[in-house]
C-alpha cells in the first residue's frame, strides 16, 4: 500500500526522503499524529504544503492508515 498510493515516489521506497521529506520523525508519532497528516495535513510541527495529499476516509480507511503506520515505523 505504501507503494500503491504514492507515497514511496516521494518519500522515497524506504522512508528516506525524496522530493517530500524522511519520514524518519514518524516513528515518534502516535498513531493519532499519524493520521492527522494524512487526512488534514498537520504534523505535530506544522501544516504541510499542498503537496502532500490529504486522504479522506473513502481513499484511506482507518484501517489502510494503521497498516501504513505500522509499516512506515519499520522503514530507515
């Protein structure tokens, strides 16, 4: 899934960054964190640019969002 909805083009196919940043901080993010990036956009630090795609429910599940948590925490 990481793959397939486009984030390994760029966070790079593991989590090292590309033309969007590593996502190496994620593993000290909740889970709530998490999905508050993907579906608004926020990151405990700031809002992202638009760049970064805001997912709604029918695109992403809350469960697509924990396995995508779950396998970005393993990456780097």
């Amino acid at each position: 899934m990481y793959a397939s909805k486009g984030c390994a083009g760029c966070h790079g196919p593991q989590g090292q960054g590309l033309v969007g940043p590593s996502l190496a901080k994620v593993k000290d993010w909740s889970l709530e964190q998490f999905t508050a990036t993907l579906r608004e956009g926020k990151t405990p630090e700031r809002v992202l640019s638009a760049a970064m795609p805001r997912f709604s429910e029918d695109q992403l599940t809350a469960s697509d969002i924990a396995n995508l948590y779950s396998y970005v925490k393993t990456l780097n």
